[in-house]
C-alpha cells in the first residue's frame, strides 16, 4: 500500500477510527462485493446483453468514489476533439439533480434541473449535453448527428458497450486500501481495470516524483496504455474577468467548495494568506443555509474563491455582493514517458 488508513477512509482521517471502521464495515463490504460480482458476471456469461453504438463511443469513468477528475478530463477531451473537428455528444446521469426524465442543456438550462457536473461541462465545452438515467436510449436517440458520444461516469455502466474505456485514479489517494465500499474507497473490484482500455493517473502534482514512479509500476501490470493528468492553476475568475494568482497573493482569502475532495482544492492556495477554508457536502445546492455562512467568511476577507463546479450554483447577484470567484484551471496530458500529450489521440488513433 502507497498511504496509511487516515487517508482513504471516507468518514474520518482519525487512524485509529480508520481502522476500526475498516474492520467494522467488512460484512456490508462483502456483501457488496458480491453484489458487484454477480452483476459482473451477468454481462460476462452473456445473460444480460449490452447495446453496441454505431457512433464511438467513450466512456470516462473510475472505479473509487470521490473527485478523480472526470469532469475537468470529459472537457479537455470534448474540446481537444472540437479542435479537431469532431463533433460530441455528453450523455450523463446527471447526479444531485432535482428533475427527473431527460434533460437537453442550452443556456436557459437552471444548474436544479441538471446537475452542477453536467452544466460546467456544457458551460465549457458548448457541446450537445444529456442528463438522462436511460443513457442506451439518448445514444439511439441523438447520436447519429455526431462524431463521438462520451459518457460520464460510465465505466460501471455495462448496459452500453464502449469503443473506449477511460478510467481515472487519483494519484493521491490512488486506490486506498484496496477494499470495495465501505471499508474502502474503492466501487469497483481492482481486477477491472483490466476491461479499461486507458488508465489515467490523475491531479499528479511532480510527474517526476518517486510516488509516481511507484504507481506507474503497479498499474502497468494490467497491460493498458498509462497516462498522467496534471492541473495547472494561473487565474480566477468572475465569469466575465480573469484575475491572475499572483495579483491576489496579498488579499485575506477565504475558501468554499462542495466537491468530493475539497483537500484537494485547499492545498492549492497553501502559500496564500487563507482567513478560513470551508467544505460543504459534495453536490451541495447552496440554500439560504448556505448563503449564510458566506456572508460570514466574506466579513473578514477581500473575496471568496471556489471551483466553477460551485460558482454555477451561485445567483449572480450573491457573485458580486459577496466578491466570488472561481479557480481556473488548465488540464494537461502526459504519456507514460512523460512527454505531453494530446488527449484527443485517444479517439483519433
């Protein structure tokens, strides 16, 4: 194992608590390993049958919960295609949304209705996006008029057979214990990895260090093409104007974000002069309840920053009010022998 018990349980980094909890939850983690198991092995034997797309059609997916990077990676590869020439269709579930049924996105579209992932996709992409539970029908439904259909957080999707799997691990919780939920992080049974097509070690912060080289080494059993995401950070922004990092270097700052892993999201401002950092539940809807705490961090502090994934969320009016702004950020791709690559190889080869 690469990191110790506090730093893959999901409800504590206490590692005596860790560990308890561990052992405690073995008997629903079997339990879900066998449930997992079997519906595996209905798609295996060929006792449930897939749909097959005439379209290719990727999925980018990952088999731990929390953050991995799916929806900075989807929008890199969806604008690397356009680039390109190649047009896309985003098919997505659609998670914390409050409606129900299909949902096409346009620029009417309220994050309530989508979900805050599908809109920043659709936001930074402009690309046709889909919030549905029935992805196999959106796919017969729309994509013939496209070159490419890419579906979110689909690698356990096996209604859907796919031209290409992507699997995301994050480089710094990598796969924990390696126990499925809920001693572990993991959703997904290890041995998978070896149905991806392309495993993405993602958030790597030096491509050079021996962390990586060590995790390298391991997955290159599974015999896939390896790539490293790394995100890179020069600007914030207010939707209409960017500021640069190093202008606010000497603002009192507070943090707000609503994502898996909001450490993650803290640790980039380590050399900023931070007032208070505060993380709410992942897909947080940003209520009343909500507004009132950051009217309270915006009392000691020149502005409030971010991720775009939470700024959608944000009435316009509190934006400004409030002074709130968003991390930009730049994804970029490295091949197993470090030099860069462009993701939208993967599609075009």
């Amino acid at each position: 194992m690469f990191q110790n018990e506090s730093q893959i349980m999901l409800f504590t980094k206490n590692p005596y608590i860790a560990a308890f909890l561990c052992v405690a939850f073995l008997p629903l983690t079997i339990v879900y390993y066998l449930a997992v198991s079997f519906r595996h092995f209905l798609y295996d034997s060929g006792l449930k049958s897939a749909y097959q797309p005439d379209v290719f059609t990727i999925s980018v997916g990952n088999i731990t919960v929390g953050g991995t990077g799916k929806t900075p990676t989807v929008i890199s590869m969806v604008n690397s295609m356009a680039k390109k020439g190649l047009n896309s269709l985003v098919v997505t579930r659609g998670y914390g949304r409050k409606s129900r049924g299909r949902v096409v996105i346009d620029d009417s579209t309220q994050v309530i209705e989508s979900g805050d992932e599908p809109l920043t996709i659709y936001r930074k992409t402009k690309s046709k996006v889909v919030c549905d539970k029935n992805r196999t029908s959106v796919i017969k439904d729309l994509s013939k008029s496209y070159d490419a259909v890419v579906l979110d957080d689909a690698f356990q999707h096996r209604a859907v057979k796919k031209h290409l799997d992507v699997v995301l691990i994050d480089e710094n919780r990598f796969l924990g214990n390696r126990l499925l939920l809920p001693s572990g992080i993991l959703r997904d049974k290890i041995p998978r990895l070896r149905s991806s097509d392309v495993i993405i070690l993602s958030k790597v912060k030096d491509i050079n260090s021996v962390s990586v080289k060590e995790k390298l080494s391991y997955l290159k059993k599974f015999g896939k093409k390896i790539l490293l995401s790394k995100l890179d950070y020069s600007y914030v922004s207010d939707g209409t104007s960017k500021t640069a990092l190093k202008d606010i270097s000497g603002l009192n700052i507070s943090l707000f974000c609503g994502i898996g892993n909001p450490d993650d999201f803290f640790s980039i401002f380590n050399n900023f002069r931070i007032v208070y950092s505060k993380a709410f539940s992942d897909h947080c809807s940003y209520t009343e309840s909500e507004m009132a705490v950051l009217k309270k961090l915006k009392n000691n502090s020149d502005i409030l920053i971010t991720t775009y994934k939470d700024f959608v969320k944000i009435p316009p009016a509190i934006v400004i009010e409030l002074n709130i702004r968003y991390l930009e950020i730049d994804l970029k791709f490295y091949d197993s022998s470090r030099a860069e690559y462009d993701i939208s190889d993967l599609i075009m080869r």
